[in-house]
C-alpha cells in the first residue's frame, strides 16, 4: 500500500471524524456511545494543537486520509507532564495492511523527539488486535481496570499498556 505520512489539518476533521464516529458505532475501541459532532472535533483539533501534540496522519495518493495517530495529556497534574496518553485509527476499509504499525511506530517517535517518558494505550481487554500490536511494539501491560466500560450491553475491561522511553535527558519538576 502507497501512503505518505504528513501532519493532519483542519482539511482532515472531517475524516478524522468519521474514523472516530466509526469507532464508536462499531467496536469498544472508544468507550463512547455517541458519535461526536463536527464541533466536538474541532475543540478536539483546537486544543491538540494549543498543547502542541501531533496528530499524524497517513495519505494516499489522492490526499485522503487513511489513518491517524495521536497523543495527548495522560492526567492534568503537572507530575504527570512526561507521560501521554496515545491513540490510533485507521479507516475500516484499509485496517489489516499494516497502517496501524507504521503510525503507532510514528507517534512513538514524535514523543521521543518531544521528550515524553511514557506513552499509555488504553485498549479494550478484548481487543486482541490492539494488544497483539502494542506488544510487537514493545508496549507492556501494566494493569486492567475490570469492568470499567459498559458498553453493547456488556462490561468491558480496560487495559494499560504502556511503552517506556529513553527522553526526557534532564527531567525537571517545574
């Protein structure tokens, strides 16, 4: 598969929010129940790109969005400012080629080069796929929240998954 990885812009919102409003619609990747708004994802762009965090996309040839990865603040206290909370989605017509890997492996890189620590994945505890990725990616399990979602008339479990890095070089406590 031909793709080019570029940097999402608001050009994209409206597909990134159908990969999100599929998501919802159809598995326990978001623990969601209603799909969100044009409105809702342009707060979520806005605010993406106040705190500076990337939102990497992959393109084909004609300049449509086949997936995206991001991260974003794990907790709001300032302890928590080298750990973020990761996230990818790929079109349901193109999943199975490959896309999740090279982006997951693109938003590891943008936080090591952002100075990031630690890159959480919550994922459904079902969701082999994920995990099976996560792991070949060396993402660790670091604990399951048992029957913290409810969703298709079903009690889901979290899992954590988390990959350590190397960055920051000097930490500080400011």
């Amino acid at each position: 598969m031909n793709y080019q990885l570029k940097p999402c812009t608001e050009k994209q919102l409206s597909e990134i929010l159908a990969i999100y409003n599929d998501a919802i619609l159809n598995s326990t990747a978001l623990y969601e129940y209603r799909t969100r708004t044009l409105d809702v994802i342009n707060v979520w762009y806005a605010d993406k790109l106040k705190d500076g965090y990337p939102i990497v996309g992959a393109f084909d040839a004609d300049n449509t969005l086949l997936g995206f990865a991001s991260y974003g603040k794990f907790r709001v206290q300032p302890a928590y400012k080298y750990a973020v909370e990761h996230s990818v989605y790929v079109r349901p017509d193109k999943r199975g080629a490959g896309l999740g890997k090279v982006l997951l492996h693109e938003i590891v890189k943008k936080a090591e080069e952002h100075g990031f620590h630690v890159l959480v994945g919550v994922i459904d505890a079902k969701n082999k796929i994920s995990i099976k990725l996560h792991e070949q990616e060396g993402f660790v399990l670091s604990g399951i929240i048992k029957e913290s979602g409810y969703k298709f008339g079903k009690w889901l479990d979290a899992a954590f998954y988390q990959l350590t890095l190397k960055t920051p070089a000097k930490p500080m406590e400011d």
